[in-house]
C-alpha cells in the first residue's frame, strides 16, 4: 500500500497523519486493531507530531502492509489492495474509513 492517512488522535504509531506501523491489522467490521495508545493521551500526540523533524520525508517511508479482516472490495486474500486507505477515530472505535462493501 502506497499511502496509510491516519487521522487517531492518540497512537504511538501516528506521526503527522501518517502511520509509522509496519504492519497493520484491519479486523472485522473495519476496526483498527493495530493502534496502540500513546503514553501521555492526546497531548503526546501533538507533541509528538510538533517534534517531528519537517526535514523527515514520511512518505518515504517504506510501504505498509495492511492485513485485512473485514468485508471489503479491496480484500484479497486478506490483505488489503487499495492504493491508499484512511483510517479515523469514530464515536467508540479506531476505523478504516476507506471500506467498501461487496
């Protein structure tokens, strides 16, 4: 997968939007099983994204690889084919917002 657009307001793996995780799990229903809170909540988060260096170029980093457990045209075999996926926190739950149903 190209591009990995994360929107969570509080994940160890999100810094400036974009996932650092290498691998990520999708699961049923298309719920993010992969995030992980950051120590320090919401707060760390902004910090974290104002410390990143503007200099680092994270869309150079290598591709992630998103396995997927939901119900979802762009499942296969389970493993995600979608050139880029956005994936946002919801009322309850971490979700891929890029699913479409068969």
């Amino acid at each position: 997968m190209k591009t990995l657009n994360c929107s969570t307001t509080n994940c160890e793996h999100n810094i400036k939007s974009k996932c650092m995780a290498g691998v990520i799990t999708i699961g049923e229903n298309a719920k993010c099983l992969s995030k992980v809170k950051r120590e320090g909540g919401v707060l760390a988060q902004a910090f974290a994204d104002v410390e990143a260096a503007e200099e680092l170029d994270i869309r150079a980093v290598s591709d992630n690889i998103v396995q997927c457990n939901a119900e979802c045209n762009f499942n296969d075999g389970n493993i995600c084919t979608a050139q880029e996926i956005t994936v946002a926190d919801g009322l309850v739950l971490t979700k891929c917002k890029s699913r479409t149903l068969k």
